[in-house]
C-alpha cells in the first residue's frame, strides 16, 4: 500500500469520526439526513460540474445501474445509523458498524473482485470479531446477548461492508469518477427524503437553527470522508482499505465517552484497542 493511500485513507477516518460526532449529537431522524445532503449537494456542485463537463466520464447502462444501487445502499445506510445513534451509543454502534463492515466488505472482495486474503489476514478479522463481541458486552454472566446498539451496529455493518464492495467495483473497473459517484448518492437521498423532510419541516428548521455548525460539518466532511476512500479504491485493493479505515473507531469512542458522557471510557477504549489491533494484523497480511 503506498504511502499516499495511506495518507489519504487515516485523513478520511478523521473526517468520518468527526460527521459521526455531529450527527449523534445533533440526535436528527431522516430530516437531518434530508438537512445535510441537501447542503452536500449545493457545496460539492462545482466540482460535480467540473468533472463532468471537462472530463466527460463514459456513462452507460451498467455505471448507470452502478449508481442507483449505491444510492440505495447508502440510504439505507444513513437511516439505519441514524436510528441506532438514537436508539444506542455512539461507542457501541459505530464500532460495532465499522468492524463488521471490513470482514464483509473483504469477502466480497474476494468473491466478487478476485481479490485474496492470507491467513495472516483471517487471524486478524477473528480478532475483530473478539473485540466486538466483548466491546458490546461479552459471554460473561449476565451480559445482554442482543442490545439495540449491536443490532444497529451489525446492520449498518452489513450494509457498509456492501456499499464499499458495490462502490469499489463502479470506481475501478467501471471508471465512475468518485466525486460523481458519491454526489450521485446525496442527490438520491434529497429526492428521496424529501417527502419525509416535508412532513418535519418544523424539527428540521430548529436543528439548522440550533446546530447550525454542526450540520455543515457533516456536510461537508461525509462526503470528503468517502471520495477520498473512493480515491484510493481506484488504485488500491479493499482489502487493505476497508480495515485501514476502521482506526476511525477509536476516535468515535473518545468522543462517545468524553464529550457525549457515555461512559465505560476505559473499559471500552481497551476492546477498541484489540479492535485496532485486529485490523493492523489484516491490513499488513
């Protein structure tokens, strides 16, 4: 992995930690979603229009097909991690989501991009899977088998272990520029959501009028987070991507624990810790 994609790529984890600290404490439903990519879409139109008018992408059917589907997994993305962050813990579904995530994402990978996976690698994501397990409560007497944050976490996991395959595939072997791709994604949303915005109007317009700051920061650190993985998918496997992103895991539970006061700050900073360890032990098989 080269050092630019390695740049590139703990850049991108900041940024995603940091949307994720906004978007739980500005505590929104769909309206919010509706709110910031609305924003996304008016603050990224002219490199949208950059690209499309100077580098002229080829656009078929299949990149065309490519596209709806992302959109769909990233909505559906979107409104299952906004319910778990009201419904759970910051420190339990958004590491729950971006463990899981990479072991799904790496699976596809190989089955779908012919991508391979050394021992090395299965040793780290069994680590993973440790360190999520304990993470969201562990085997020990008494400790809940299915919490709400680990079935939002797992699901958002699911879906952002197939987004990540789905999007690989249309930025390198179908050549869909990454700004376009993901610009394509906000604009589904804000038609999409719309009628649901609607509806909410009134929360939305006092979300804009309390959290003003932290809306334009989700909108525009979502989605610089993602091109700039989409950037790096185009030359570089998913295999190493996809766990390379989660040290964005430890950032969202400092966050969690510190500045939202959920707690458990130790306890949980060390199984983000084996979480982490797991994922170095992948990215370097």
């Amino acid at each position: 992995m080269s050092l630019s994609a390695f740049a590139l790529v703990i850049v991108a984890a900041f940024c995603h930690a940091t949307w994720n600290f906004f978007v739980k404490r500005i505590n929104g439903g769909p309206e919010l979603i509706w709110l910031f990519s609305v924003l996304s879409v008016l603050i990224y139109l002219p490199l949208a229009l950059w690209i499309a008018i100077v580098q002229r992408p080829d656009f078929g059917l299949w990149q065309l097909g490519f596209v709806l589907g992302s959109i769909a997994l990233h909505l559906g993305y979107f409104t299952l991690l906004q319910a778990g962050y009201r419904k759970g813990d910051l420190s339990l579904v958004y590491p729950t989501a971006r463990a899981t995530g990479p072991m799904l994402s790496t699976l596809l990978a190989v089955l779908l991009l012919g991508e391979a996976v050394s021992p090395q690698m299965a040793v780290g994501a069994a680590i993973i899977v440790l360190g999520v397990l304990m993470l969201t409560g562990g085997v020990r007497s008494g400790a809940r088998q299915v919490s709400a944050s680990l079935a939002f976490g797992l699901g958002a996991g699911m879906l952002i272990g197939s987004y990540t395959a789905w999007d690989a595939y249309a930025v390198s072997v179908l050549l869909v520029p990454p700004l376009l791709l993901d610009y394509a994604s906000n604009l589904g949303r804000v038609v999409l959501l719309a009628p649901i915005a609607l509806r909410r109007r009134q929360a939305m317009r006092l979300q804009w009028a309390q959290h003003r700051g932290g809306v334009l920061a989700i909108a525009i650190l979502s989605p610089l987070a993602y091109i700039l993985v989409l950037h790096v998918l185009t030359y570089t496997p998913v295999a190493y991507v996809a766990p390379l992103r989660e040290t964005s895991v430890l950032l969202s539970v400092l966050a969690g624990s510190l500045l939202l006061s959920e707690g458990h700050l130790r306890q949980r900073l060390g199984w983000a810790a084996v979480i982490l360890t797991g994922m170095v032990i992948l990215i370097s098989g």
